[in-house]
C-alpha cells in the first residue's frame, strides 16, 4: 500500500503530461485523401456496435424513466408496465426520434471526420501520414489496425462498463449485445498473426519506430477519449430528448385509463 501512495503522483503525473503535450510539431497538413484513407482504416467497429448497444440502453432507461413517473402522477399502479399495450405503443412512440439521434449523432461515424483531420493536422506532418496508410493497407498492417481498433474499444468499454453504466442485460438491447458479441469475435480473429511469421518483422519494425509508436499513442489516448466525450454527450442528448417528448405519451396514458376504468 505504501509504494501505491508513493507512484500515485508519478502516474498522474505522466499521465497528464501524455495528455497535454504535444505530440509532434508538424510542418504541413496532410492532405485531405491521405486523412480519409487513414481513417477508412480503422473502422472502429466494436466500439462503434458498442456505443449503439450502450445509447439504445440509455435511450430506454430515459424513455422508461418518463413513462414510471407518469404512471406515478397519474396512480396507475402495478399493472402500467412493460408488456402492457399502452405502454409499449407509448415507449415506441417515445423512443423513435431518439434512436435517429443514435443513428445520426453516433453509429453513422460522420461526426468524426472533423475531429479526426484535426487530430492528425496537430500531430503529423503531410509525409505521416502518407507512411501511416501505405504501412496499414499492407496484410500485417491490417492486422495492426485491428489490434489499435480493438486495444480502442476495449479503453472505452471498460470506461462505461467500471462506472457501472452498462447494464446487462437489459430488455430491449439483446439484439444489440449478441451483435456485440459476434463483432469482437471477428476482429478478434483478423487482429491474430504468427509471431514466428515472417511478416511480424515488419510488424515489430513499425510499432517499435518512432512513428508507430506515436501513432500508437494517439489512438489510444486522444482518439479513446474523443469517443468517451462524444458518448457522453450523446448520453445526455438522449436524456434531455426524452424528458421534452414525455407529453407525447399523454393519449397512451389517456386510453390507459379508460381502459383501466371500463
């Protein structure tokens, strides 16, 4: 315990100062086709299935939460639950435009082509970045893609999930966990190569040059942590959107009651 207060500081320390500083002092911006073609690269899909299975959570979680306190107001009682049809047509109905906004503001990834040029503009210069894609676009560099890919994904998870945000299971996500789960298999797979495999010389040679191992510490640190805040921000949308949607489940909760009292 008494070595763990003494490194505390330390890491904190470096740690801040990873992510503070600038990584590189770049000469030329890349151009915008070399930027796209890096990105294209990376697909980012187990974070981006995660973040849909998590946001449809949370879009629920809001919607549910809307309907309780209604059903409170209102005295419904027990029987104003899930699996009633008023509730249900009224949790459709509540949901809908908050899964476009998932759909729009996360699991399409055009939000991210702004903050991903001026990520890159910050930390490479032009010739950077032309080395990153024509390195990645190789078999093994491929392969290096998905571990980055994946080493991002499980940052991120793991964020949302040690906060104890992610619930599971949770009714109304099952389709979304078992993509989840078939996602990460497959990157999983494609990520694999022989360490004993010829090809694992260019492998080492990349991620241990200087290039490799900034770009290596870009993703992992600035790009995670795009996607965190932009999670969250998302998250709090979601949230906001229910509430002001609430009066739309007045005439579910109308026919509710008229039902309840014939």
């Amino acid at each position: 315990m008494s070595r763990l207060r003494f490194f505390r500081p330390a890491l904190v320390a470096c740690l801040c100062l990873l992510l503070t500083a600038p990584i590189a002092a770049p000469v030329a911006h890349a151009s915008p086709d070399a930027v796209v073609a890096l990105r294209d690269l990376h697909p980012l899909r187990t974070t981006v299935v995660f973040g849909h299975r998590y946001l449809k959570q949370r879009a629920l979680e809001s919607v549910r939460a809307q309907l309780r306190a209604i059903g409170r107001e209102r005295g419904f009682g027990v029987a104003w639950t899930r699996g009633q049809s008023d509730w249900d047509a009224a949790e459709a109905a509540l949901a809908a435009p908050l899964l476009a906004r998932i759909e729009r503001d996360w699991t399409s990834m055009q939000w991210l082509a702004d903050p991903w040029a001026e990520m890159l503009a910050v930390d490479y210069r032009d010739g950077e970045v032309d080395a990153l894609v024509g390195h990645f676009e190789t078999p093994v560099g491929r392969k290096q893609a998905r571990i980055i890919d994946q080493t991002v994904a499980f940052h991120v998870m793991g964020a949302f999930s040690m906060a104890g945000k992610v619930v599971t299971p949770y009714p109304g996500v099952e389709a979304e966990q078992q993509a989840l789960t078939e996602v990460y298999a497959v990157e999983d797979r494609e990520m694999r190569f022989s360490v004993a495999g010829t090809d694992n010389i260019d492998a080492q040679t990349f991620a241990l040059s200087p290039l490799g191992a900034r770009y290596q510490k870009t993703m992992i640190i600035k790009l995670t942590g795009l996607l965190n805040a932009r999670l969250a921000a998302v998250d709090a949308a979601l949230v906001a959107d229910a509430r002001a949607a609430a009066a739309q489940a007045g005439p579910f909760a109308d026919r509710f009651a008229q039902g309840a009292r014939g």
